[in-house]
C-alpha cells in the first residue's frame, strides 16, 4: 500500500484499490456494491479530457459496472436522504428548544476537528450520518432485505472525492454485526487509475443509469457537492417542513460558493428569521466558531451552519485532480448548480425513491427506525 499526503489537511490517503483488486479477483459469492458521491460525475470528466464541469454520470456508472460492480447507487440520493433527516433534526430543535447553532456533520475533516480540538462543540453537531455512510447502512441492511443477500456477503464501496472519507469508514461507530457500513472508500483519483489501467475508453464507453433502489436524486441532493449547497438544500426542506409550502425562492444566493471564507444569509419562516452561516475551509470554520464563544453580537443570533473543509466544498476535494484555478472550482459547482436549476424536483423531500423508503422501512422523517440507521454519535477525542 502507498501512502499520500491529502492536499486540503493533514489526513494520509491510503490506496485502497489493491485490496479492491484482490476482493474482486476473488468474487466468488460476494455482491460488489459502489456508490459516487455528487461531486464525482464532474471530478472525474476533467482527468478523461472533458471540458472543465462536464457531467459524465452514466460514463461514470459503465465504468463501475465494466470494472466488475453488480450494482452503482448514487450517493446524491443518500444526500436527500440526509437532508430530509437534517432538517428534520433542526425543526425538533427549534420546536423543542435545542442547541444552537446547529452545525453540519457531514464534512468528516471537520467532524474531526470538532473531536479532536473543540468537543465542546459536539452537542453543535447534527447527529446525522454523512450522505455515504447513510447509503453504506441502507445497502447493508435495506438493500440486503430487498435482494434477499446476506448482508456479510456484500462489499461496499464508495467512490468519493474525498481522503477524509477514508478515515470516517473506519469509524467504530459507523458499524453492526455485518461489518461497516462502508468496507472500502476509493478516491476520484484512484478511480481514474483503476479506469486507466482496466483500459476503458471513459470518453468512448456508452452511458449507464444507476440503479433504482437509491438512483434518484432532486437539486437539493446534488448540490451537496459545492461549498453551500448543504445549506440550501437543508433551507429548502426545513422551510417546506415548517410552513408545508415549498419555499418561493429556492436559489440562495448568497450562500452559494464564492470566494468568501465565511457567507451569511437568513430566510423568514413563518415570521421568524433564520439566519445561517457557511464556512469553507477549517481555519474559517474556527474564526466563527471563535467569535460564536465569545458572545461576538455579530452571530449572536446564528441558527444554522455549514461547514466543509475544502474551499468550494466536495468539487475540489482532497482526493479529486487538483483544480487549475479559482474558476475551475466555480465551474465545477456551477455544473452542479445547472443539473439543480433543470430538475423538476429541488426539494430533497420531494425524492420519490426516498418517499418509498420511508414508506417502506423507516416509517417517517426523524422516527426511531430512521435513528436507529441513518443517525451516530460523536465523542471527544482531544
Ligand atoms: Fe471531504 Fe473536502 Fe468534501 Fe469535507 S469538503 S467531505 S474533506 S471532500
């Protein structure tokens, strides 16, 4: 195994394709399950000659299915999925009285952050799995129900443009009797190596669909890639949620990437304003959180935040092929931000796929049996 050093933080990224490899060369009785995280289908274009924000999802999913993969799900329905679950978590606490500001968990760099060097602000946390450990725990047990396949039997793997994603797979809480929920995490680059030494023509292969069970994905879900999108999508269905009408402005703005480290906005709900805050990078997440513990006015009143250690979020992750320049960041969020702008359904509760699941096994947004899958916990580990 080779060891590289991420580029956005001091995480090593292990090459985990050798063990991919081996696990496929010997398949006999395994079922090879992959999914890719939002950002990918436009990481990825970029390493195969395509313009810069080029959308090559169905490229993408016949090169899984050609390197052996029985199934490709796509990790943009899991971020629905989180989104329903997020903005669930933070109605119950504004109706409750909950802590505040709620932070974001998806981002695993900064969830480490938090345990490492301020767990204080664990209780911030939502407790929401990422959008990739949420698939994991649905493939090993919903999608393993479904298809009648001993959970054990299944090898789960998430191709992700992330190397923090590495470490958050490998977390103790992220597992049950069958294993983790994700068994191998392969970065955007790995996977282009994999493509390039299994001599697929990735400009030439015809597309794929990914397949039903977790294919379908609304904006809310897609725009989980950029820096931003996180909170839009949590706005969209929180306002939905509150109110039962779907916001009459879904674009915000104001929070979408930009050069700014830290972007603010607010959104009037049933005659309340909520203001947010997105953070782009660590170092700015730690300036606000500075400011929010020192009873700074300025936030006093912050009700939500986003925080994603990558300037410009997942599109320029650790794991994806560096980004030439500002602009080429831009343009990969913008590709994400047009597949938004162009899909029927934007609300992450609008998902009819996620509509089934509920219907079928987790029983409502936020219920026990959505808890009991799609929730974790953190600890201090300072
Ligand atoms: Fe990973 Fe960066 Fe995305 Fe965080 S922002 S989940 S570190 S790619």
């Amino acid at each position: 195994q080779c060891t590289l050093v991420c580029r956005p933080g001091a995480i090593t990224e292990v090459d985990e394709i050798p063990i991919l490899l081996e696990s496929l060369k010997n398949k006999k009785g395994k079922v090879f399950v992959a999914q890719t995280a939002p950002a990918i289908r436009v990481n990825l274009s970029e390493i195969f000659g395509f313009p810069v924000g080029t959308v090559t999802e169905g490229k993408l999913v016949a090169s899984l299915k050609k390197i052996g993969f029985d199934y490709v799900f796509d990790t943009s329905f899991a971020a629905d999925l989180t989104i329903a679950e997020e903005a669930t978590e933070f109605v119950e606490r504004v109706k409750k009285g909950g802590v505040f500001p709620m932070f974001t968990s998806c981002c695993p760099a900064w969830v480490n952050y938090v345990e490492k060097s301020n767990p204080q602000l664990i209780p911030n946390l939502s407790s929401c799995k990422s959008p990739m450990s949420m698939l994991g725990a649905l493939i090993k047990t919903d999608f393993a129900k479904i298809k009648k396949i001993d959970p054990r039997s299944i090898v789960s793997v998430s191709i992700m443009p992330c190397t923090a994603k590495k470490d958050e797979a490998r977390r103790s809480e992220l597992s049950d009797e069958s294993g983790q929920n994700t068994d191998i995490v392969i970065s955007t680059r790995e996977l282009a190596r994999l493509i390039k030494s299994k001599k697929i023509d990735y400009k030439k292969i015809p597309d794929q669909k990914y397949d039903k069970l977790y294919a379908e994905y609304t904006g809310g879900g897609v725009i989980f890639g950029s820096s931003g999108g996180v909170m839009e999508a949590a706005l969209r269905s929180a306002y939905q949620i509150l109110t039962g009408n779907p916001l009459s402005q879904l674009d915000i703005l104001p929070i979408r990437a930009g050069k700014d480290g830290i972007k603010f906005s607010e959104v009037h709900i049933n005659g309340s304003t909520v203001k947010v805050a997105v953070c782009q990078g660590v170092a700015n997440a730690k300036k606000l959180v500075e400011k929010i513990q020192k009873k700074d006015p300025s936030v006093a009143d912050l009700k939500f935040v986003e925080v994603m250690a990558c300037p410009g979020g997942c599109v320029n992750g650790g794991g994806s092929s560096k980004a030439k320049n500002a602009k080429a960041v831009q343009d990969r969020a913008g590709a994400l931000y047009k597949l938004d702008s162009n899909l029927k359904q934007r609300v992450s509760l609008d998902n009819s796929e996620l509509k089934e699941l509920y219907r079928r096994s987790l029983k409502g947004f936020g219920s026990h049996e959505a808890h009991e899958i799609l929730h974790t916990h953190f600890k201090s580990k300072k």
